[in-house]
C-alpha cells in the first residue's frame, strides 16, 4: 500500500507538468520504476525462490532419511 501511494505520488513529477518540471521528470520516472521493480519481485520473485529452496530442501531431507534406512538395513 505505501509503494502504491508513493507511486501514486510521484506521478505528477514523472509527467513534467510546469514550468522547469521537466529536469526532475527523469528523477520521478526512476523511482516509479524502482518503486514497480521492488514490489513486484518482493510479491513474486522472493516467494517463488523461497518455495523452489524449501522443496529442495524437503527432497535433500527426504533422500537423506531414505538411503540411510537402506544402508543400515543393508548392513544387518
């Protein structure tokens, strides 16, 4: 919701509306972009990476555990 709002806010200084708002449009279109960047991989990207580790994880854990039961059944 704040970065919504903060690029909601800087709309009127990307455009370049008025008398010398031109040199800050630059400055304003660089924040909205970095402000979309930044949310949408906080919302997306971080979220995907963490499930794609944890499920690694999970399958480490997993064939850890299996072919430990199998080595030891094998030795008895």
């Amino acid at each position: 919701m704040t970065a919504l709002a903060m690029i909601i806010g800087m709309i009127p200084m990307a455009v370049g509306l008025g008398e010398g708002a031109e040199q800050n449009a630059p400055l304003g279109r660089a924040v909205i972009g970095g402000l979309l960047f930044a949310t949408v991989s906080t919302l997306f990207f971080v979220p995907v990476v963490f499930a794609a580790i944890h499920r690694h994880l999970e399958h480490r854990k997993l064939n850890d555990t299996g072919s430990a039961s199998v080595s030891v059944q094998g030795t008895i």
